[in-house]
C-alpha cells in the first residue's frame, strides 16, 4: 500500500507543474500579444510622421517656388529677365508670355493653367499647381494686395485625391516683397 501513496502523490505535483506551465505561458503569451500591439501602434505612427513629413515638404517647396518667382519692378527678375511680377497684381494684370525657364524643382510652371481670380484696382489672386517627381503636389495661391504678398501653400504627400492615407499640410507666407 506505500506504493500506491507514492504515486497518488507524484501525480498531484505532475497536475500542478502543468497548471504552473499553463500559467507562465499565458503570461508570456499576454506579454507578447502586448509587444505587437505597441509595435503595431508605432508602426502606424510612423507611417503617419512620414506622410506628414511629405506633406509638409511639398507645401515648404511651393512657397519657395512662389517666393522665387515674385518679383518686384524695381529689380528685373534674374530667372526670367522680366521687370514684372509674374503673379496676378490688379486688374490690369497681363499674364506673362515668356515663361520658357519658369520651372520649380525642376517642374516648368504651366501658366496657362494658372486661375486668376479676385482682380481690383489693388489686388489679384493667382492659384496654381505643381506636381513633383516623387509624386507629391501642392497647391499654392499667391494675393497680392497693395504690396502685400500673400502666398499659402497646401501641400499633400499624394495627388491620388482618392487615397485614404492622404495628408494635407499648410504653410502660409506674408511678405513686402
């Protein structure tokens, strides 16, 4: 009858030893499951810094665009040898006709496709739009208003209008200029 003690015994530790197994891998397992979970949410998270980032370069790089080529009278535009902003001014604004070398970022601007808009004696309005080569855009606008230049620049890290991931950054310039 000793052996039979012995060896109910032994089965109660071979029972609590699977039931201590089946503890510390489920712990391990809600660990893990965790780990994913945060890696996951970083995963996004970055994805979401980068489409910002895009954004927010493509709008940094229509308001350069802008800037360079918004000249005043006074000195001749060095890239386009005119004496003229390019950019809608009144309503006596005449659209440039020598644009040949008018590019940005390697983009010829098409000024045909330029809208022109809010024309008064003092200011005018000219909306257009570029898109780059690692396939960003942006929209900017350029109102000018008695010597004051506004130029506001929408950046967006796609021009695919349906994508779900696209993101919109702006960035908006005042200037004297």
């Amino acid at each position: 009858m000793q052996t039979i003690r012995q060896k109910s015994s032994c089965e109660k530790k071979e029972g609590f030893i699977l039931l201590l197994t089946v503890l510390v891998t489920s712990v391990i397992l809600a660990i893990s499951f965790s780990i994913f979970s945060i890696s996951l949410k970083e995963l996004i998270m970055a994805s979401f810094l980068k489409n910002s980032a895009q954004a927010f370069a493509a709008a940094d790089r229509g308001v350069e665009c802008a800037l360079f080529w918004d000249r005043t009278p006074t000195p001749v535009n060095p890239q386009s040898g005119i004496t003229y902003t390019i950019f809608a001014t009144s309503s006596a604004y005449q659209a440039p006709t020598n644009l040949s070398n008018a590019t940005c970022d390697g983009i010829q601007l098409d000024t045909s496709a330029w809208l022109v808009s809010g024309l008064t004696t003092t200011q005018g309005k000219t909306v257009f739009q570029i898109s780059f080569a690692d396939l960003t855009c942006v929209e900017v606008s350029v109102l000018k208003d008695s010597g004051e230049t506004t130029v506001t620049a929408n950046g967006f890290n796609t021009c695919n209008a349906s994508s779900e991931r696209k993101t919109q950054r702006t960035i908006q310039v005042r200037t004297n200029l």
